[in-house]
C-alpha cells in the first residue's frame, strides 16, 4: 500500500480533479463494511475513465490490488 501511495497521487497530474471525500468519517447503512472511502469529481465521465486507464494510474493500482481489498465505480452525477 506504500508503494500505491507513492505512485496513485502523482498519477492525477494533468487531470482536471477535485477530491470530495478522503478517508473522513464514514457510516456504513446497508451492505458490506467498508475500512475508508475516497470521492473524486472529474469533470466528465470521460475524464474520470481517461485518469482510471491511464498507465500512470493502472502502474499504481497494481499494488493496490495486491495490499487489500476494494470496489472502484465511476459514477455520473447530475447538477
């Protein structure tokens, strides 16, 4: 997990991205538990798609993958 630290937030460079939610305070009501959740707003679908595949980001999660756990969606939201 050190290492998909290291690497994951660099791989946001050149992405347009706001981070809403960071490991803060969390209630699970339905469904499995969850250790943490982080949020982050791009400003597309398309954009949050570019950023998920891009190789810097798909270097980092391979560690991820191998240090715990996760559910990763991209979700598109209204305003």
């Amino acid at each position: 997990m050190k290492t998909y630290g290291e690497k994951s937030g660099p791989s946001l460079a050149g992405h347009s991205v706001t981070p809403l939610a960071v490991y803060g305070r969390f209630r699970v009501m339905d469904g499995s538990p969850i250790e943490g959740a982080v949020i982050l707003a791009f400003p597309t679908f398309e954009e949050a798609e570019a950023w998920y595949d891009s190789p810097a980001y798909q270097d980092a999660v391979q560690h991820r993958f191998r240090g715990a756990k996760y559910q990763t969606f991209i979700v598109q939201g209204t305003r």
